[in-house]
C-alpha cells in the first residue's frame, strides 16, 4: 500500500557506516566472569532486592522486584552465587555508581521454571500486561521507559493507530536491523500480539529504505494485516515525534503524548522481547548489541544483560588505543565514557569505539543560524545555548528547552565547534533538580507551619489548665468539695425529675 | 557645555520617568513571602533567625545581609541577588558552610526514647513515643541538625541524602522508541 509521507522539518543526511557491523551473522557472547545487573535500568523507580549475597540463582529469575507501578523486575541473566550488592559503575554520562545486584556465573546456565503460553489471543489484554512488566520488558530503542505503562495507557483509551519503530537512524547501530533479519517472527508476531493487546484499529511497521534485508524478511511474513512501511534515509527520523509526524503528519503537542491522539508507538525489539515473554515465558535477560567502530572485528553480539562492556568490545577485538573514545550509543545521542567496567543494560544498544569525535575548541557563536535549520523540533539552539550558558532558566522554558529531544543535529552542523547538547542536557538536569529542591521546600515550610500552630495550641491549652487549676488552689478545699456534691445533688434530681416525666409520657 | 548640560537633563526626565512608570514597589510583605519561597526551608538557624520565614523578613526589615544561609548556598545568593539587585556575594562563613543534602538517621539500637529530638525537629520528621525507639522519617527531613545536640546519648548522624542510589536524576532523554 502506498502511503502518504509527511517530512519532518530539519534532520540531516549523515553517513550511515551500517555496513560496518549489519553484513555478519550476530554472535552469542560467551558467559563473562561476572554479571553487574543494576537495580534501575529503566526510566522510574529502581527495584529492590530479593535475594543476599551468597544466595543461589537461577537463569530468569526475578533477583529484584519492581517497586510501585512505573518499575520493573530484575532478572538474573544466567545461574550462579549472587557475590555482592553494592554500587558498581554504571551507565551514566556522570560516570556515577548506582546499586547493583552481582552474579559469579556457574557456567551451567540452568532456567528457572519458565510458563510458556502457546497462544496469546485467548490471554485478556490486562493479563498480558501483566506478563509483559514481570518479564521486565522495557522500551528497548532508547529511554527505557517500561512497555506495559505504555500497554495499559493504549488499553485504557482508544487507540487509533500502532506504529512498531524499526527505524535504525543513528549512524553506526544496527542491533535492530539484525535481529529483523535473524528472528522476524518475533517481529511481526510481537507486533501482532501489542495489537491485539491494545486493540489497535491500523498497524504500521517502519523502516528506513537502507535495510532492504531486513524488509525483505518481514514482507514474507506479513498480510494485509500490518502496513510495512519503507521511509527515505534521514537523522532523526527514528524519534518518536518524528516519525509520528512523517506517517501521520501529525505533531505531537508540546508536553503532549502520542497516547492523546490515538497512537501508541514500540521500538521493534520491543515487540520481539514481550513476545518471547509471552510465547516462551522467557523474561528479558539478553539483547542484540552493536559494537562498531574502530575494532578489528565490528559486528552484533546477543549479550546477556549484566556482561561488562569490556568483554563484549574483546569478542570483536578491541585493542586500547591513544586518543580514543568510548561511546554507548550512537555517535549523535549517545553518551561518552571514561572506561568499559559498566555492564550491558536493557538500553544499551551500541558499543562505539572512535578516535574522530569532536576535538576541536569550540569558538564563539558567530550567528551562521545553521543550528536552526537542521533542529527537527523548530527551536533556536542559538538563542537556547546563550540563556544555558547565562543560567537564565526561565527564558530557557519559554523557548521550550524540555522539547529537545538531543539528537545532536545543531552541535553536528555547528561550524564553531560548540557543543550545544551538552548545555541543554546540563541545564535540563540542574532545571530538573532545582524543581526537585523547590517542591520539598514547599512541603517542610508546610510541615514548619502546621507545627507551630500546633505548639501554639498546646500552649493554649496549657495555659487554661494552669489558670483552672490556681483557682482550685485558692478555694477552701471544704467548701469546694461541697460545691461538687451539690451539684451532683442538683443534677441528680434534676435527672429523676426527668425519669419521672419519662415515666408519665408512658 | 550646553550639550553635556542638555544630555543631562535628559537623563534625568528619563530617569524620573522611568522611575514612576515602574508602577507600585511591591508591598514589603509581599516581599517577604517571595524571599521566604527562594530559602530552602531547611529551618535550621543558621542564619541567625529562627527559621527561614524570620530570615526573610529580616532581609526585608532589618537589612540582613543575603549570604547568610549555609544550606541554600551559591543558588540562593544568586537567585535573592537576582531578586533584590544586589551582588552576588560569597556566602558568610560565620555561618557555616554549605554541603551537599544531610539527613538524620537514628541508630535505634542506642535511642533509649527520650523524645527530645522530637520536640527539636522543627518539621516534625521524627515519629516514637516515650522510652520507645525513634525513628526519623528520611523523606520529611529537612537537614537542619537541631536534632543532634539534644540527644543525651548521640545516637543521631547526619547522612548525605542518595536518592535512588544517584544523586542526581537526569532530565527526559529521547524516547527514541521506547
Ligand atoms: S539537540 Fe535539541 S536543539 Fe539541537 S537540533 Fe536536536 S532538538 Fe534541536
Ligand atoms: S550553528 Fe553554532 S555558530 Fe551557528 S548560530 Fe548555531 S550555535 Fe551559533
Ligand atoms: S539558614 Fe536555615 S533557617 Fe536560615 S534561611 Fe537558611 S535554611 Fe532557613
């Protein structure tokens, strides 16, 4: 079927060097010595531990739980001794720690009891929900924001139209494009099953015309069902406003979600992972992992989550060279590294080892309004670096800085060198924490305030007690104690002056 | 002469005008409530003041210098700086130094109940009864130490607040996909 295209405005054509690593069959990466698996590798609240160090644990089983609803589980990726819970370089642009639940292999690789269902059509979409967040199966494309959040907003209102992401836009990465062409059934089933999940009116399979293999191997599977849907070549056609806007051509409102105007998007690994949760009761214990670049073997490797970075970059021969750096993820959006000691992760779809990155100093702005033309969400990266780099946050919203979506087009193209990102991503972060600070701020000032009316009402209270008690004091304890007998006296007749008028109305 | 002279009188008009064309000054009380939004309420004295609302008003009446509140830091002094038109100034080490986020924490083994901290936690962040263990509600505290001292067998600390195990939380990335 031939379908309207709407471009989005911006984007860039950048060489894709996809030949690479898309070429080789992936390889299974052998047990490293030990599994790092992080409490929180997803967007929302980490998980908590089940298990203490020196316990015994076998492959898929839940290590972690998910805590409230934005969470999910942890899996143990293979069987072994859990060694140690403790904070292990993780991956995080600040190079921080993070707790992490870790695991000496056995070797053995023994599965916990796994519940397969054979067929998903007869399981309520609720149900699969919950299938879905126990496997831990969280958005594999990019953020890692948890799948069945996504499922339940799609079950919860009318949905229109699902979109299954195989666009592979940043250079280098081709994780996706392997996995299409070595499981398409998981693709194409996945997608069928989020259908039914969702109860989605129309289905849309994306991707960019440079994976003719990968669309070949779906289009042997598909029917009339599924629209499988080839897009010209285009950075950053692979983000989700994007590529709404380039199949709908409609916009996503700022501070919106796609929920709102019917659609519900999942990356392509995605579907695959819930799928083979479903179908094989298998949770989400590996991934496909590109690793390109300068190594002697560039290729996709299936890792288990929790191997070290490091061993996965040997399998393709990596040597440590002089003036090269590390990136997880592409070269446009991906982060920077100082060593390879952190694991794989649920997001963690690429291994980049480059020595031709962005040295240069960067030079002031000279106006050339180039960032503007290439940003695909129409904002001003100029005027945005300037109010950054003056702290001026308020100016910084009302020129939509939370609309960035950091593809890196305006530092790209910048002809002064100025890595604009950068700022934005260390504004959001501080805008992020101040708002963070400002609102328990506001909720101690709120605790402050209704303690100190509750001292001033003890004291009150106090204080009448006090004055009722020198009266006492200063009474003849005689006389006062005849004053209460009287007055029980009093009360008294007056309650058998009542029982009698009872009685008469009897 | 005359054109300095005329240049002069310029500015001045300009001046005055603009001076009444910048409308009512705020009242000062409302004053005091803008500036009380920009202290961390910590409440912890500090600054000299019994709280963050008396700093304020402070500020406000009594000319109190805008360096004075350790836990706020840098951040403060440049936002009541930004606010008031003043300079930003290093922060008064006379009252202490800033530092990243603390909160308590009792060691219950060692708290014999002696409600004292109690009554000195200035947002009632502490729960426990007499000669019951205390606890200290992590999320309600605000850092301000006034337990500390009071408690006749120091079973409280100060621990730099880790939420989630990371310090800071990293604004929304792109959900490429997800
Ligand atoms: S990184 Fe942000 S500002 Fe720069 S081009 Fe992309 S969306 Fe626009
Ligand atoms: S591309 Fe660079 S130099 Fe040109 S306007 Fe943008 S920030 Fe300035
Ligand atoms: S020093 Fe303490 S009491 Fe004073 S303003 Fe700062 S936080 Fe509030």
């Amino acid at each position: 079927m031939n379908r309207e295209l709407y471009p989005f405005p911006g984007g860039l054509q950048i060489p894709p060097h996809k030949e690479l690593s898309n070429a080789k069959t992936s390889l299974i990466t052998p047990l490293p010595d030990s599994i790092i698996l992080p409490l929180q590798q997803h967007i929302g609240t980490p998980a908590v531990p089940l298990v203490k160090t020196g316990d015994k644990v076998l492959k898929g089983q839940i290590i972690a739980r998910a805590d409230g609803y934005v969470s999910v589980p942890v899996h143990a990726s293979t069987s072994g001794k859990i060694i140690d819970i403790g904070n292990y370089t993780v991956p995080d642009p600040l190079g921080l720690k993070a707790p992490c639940i870790v695991i000496e292999p056995d070797g053995d690789d023994v599965w916990f009891e796994i519940k397969p269902t054979h067929d998903y059509a007869s399981i309520d979409p609720k149900d699969l929900q919950d299938v879905i967040r126990e496997a831990g199966i969280v958005g594999l494309g990019g953020a890692g924001f948890p799948a069945h959040v996504k499922l339940r907003e799609g079950t919860e209102s009318a949905v229109d139209t699902l979109i299954i992401n195989a666009v592979e836009c940043e250079p280098f990465i081709s994780c996706d494009d392997r996995l299409i062409r070595e499981k398409p059934g998981y693709i194409v089933n996945g997608t069928r099953m989020i259908r039914h999940a969702i109860q989605a009116k129309y289905c849309v399979i994306a991707l960019e015309a440079d994976m003719p293999e990968a669309y070949a191997a779906l289009k042997e599977l598909i029917d009339d069902d599924i629209d499988l849907i080839q897009l010209p070549v285009k950075y950053p056609q692979g983000g989700e406003r994007q590529l709404i806007k380039v199949l709908t051509g409609m916009e996503v409102p700022s501070g919106g979600l796609p929920i709102h105007m019917g659609i519900v998007m999942h990356n392509a690994a995605t579907a695959a992972a819930a799928y083979r949760a479903v179908i094989r009761g298998e949770p989400l214990i590996s991934r496909y992992v590109t690793v390109s670049g300068e190594v002697n073997d560039p290729r996709n490797l299936q890792v288990l989550l929790g191997t070290p970075v490091k061993h996965c970059a040997d399998q393709c021969g990596y040597e440590d060279k002089e003036g090269q750096a590390i990136i997880l993820g592409g070269p446009m959006m991906g982060m920077y590294v100082n060593n390879m000691h952190m694991p794989v992760i649920k997001t963690t779809n690429c291994v980049l080892v480059t020595s031709t990155y962005n040295k240069s100093p960067e030079m002031p702005c000279i106006r050339c309004g180039q960032c503007v033309d290439v940003c695909p969400e129409k904002l001003l990266p100029q005027q945005l670096f300037w109010h950054a780099h003056a702290k001026n946050y308020d100016r910084l919203r009302e020129y939509h800085l939370f609309d960035c979506i950091e593809c890196g087009c305006c530092s790209f193209v910048c002809p002064s060198n100025i890595r604009l990102v950068q700022y934005y991503r260390k504004a959001k972060r501080q805008i992020t924490q101040d708002e963070q600070t400002r609102s328990g701020a506001d909720h101690a000032r709120e605790r402050f305030i209704a303690r100190n009316a509750r001292l001033a009402r003890e004291e009150q209270t106090q204080n009448n007690e006090l004055l009722a008690g020198s009266d006492i004091g200063e009474l003849d304890k005689q006389a006062f104690i005849q004053a209460a007998v009287e007055r029980t006296r009093a009360k008294r007749a007056q309650l058998g002056k009542q029982e009698n008028s009872d009685d008469d109305q009897e | 002469m005359t054109g300095i002279l005329i240049v002069l009188a310029f500015t001045v008009v300009i001046a005055v005008l603009l001076y009444y064309s910048r409308g009512e000054v705020p009242e000062q009380e409302k004053l005091v409530d803008i500036i009380d939004s920009l202290l961390p309420q910590t409440q912890c004295g500090q600054c000299g003041y019994p709280g963050c609302k008396p700093y304020a008003d402070a500020i406000v009446h009594n000319h109190a210098d805008i360096n004075q509140c350790p836990p706020g830091g840098r951040n403060t002094i440049r936002q009541l700086a930004d606010l008031l038109g003043g300079e930003i100034k290093p922060l008064n080490p006379a009252h202490g130094k800033a530092g990243p986020k603390r909160v308590a924490f009792i060691d219950e083994d060692i708290c014999i109940g002696c409600v004292k901290c109690i009554k000195a936690c200035p947002v009632d962040a502490i729960v426990g009864a007499p000669e019951q263990m205390h606890t200290v509600i992590t999320l309600e505290c605000t850092g301000c130490e006034l337990c500390v001292a009071p408690c006749p067998v120091d079973c409280i600390s100060m621990l730099v607040f880790v939420q989630g195990g990371r310090r800071v939380k990293l604004g929304p990335a792109m959900r490429t996909s997800s």
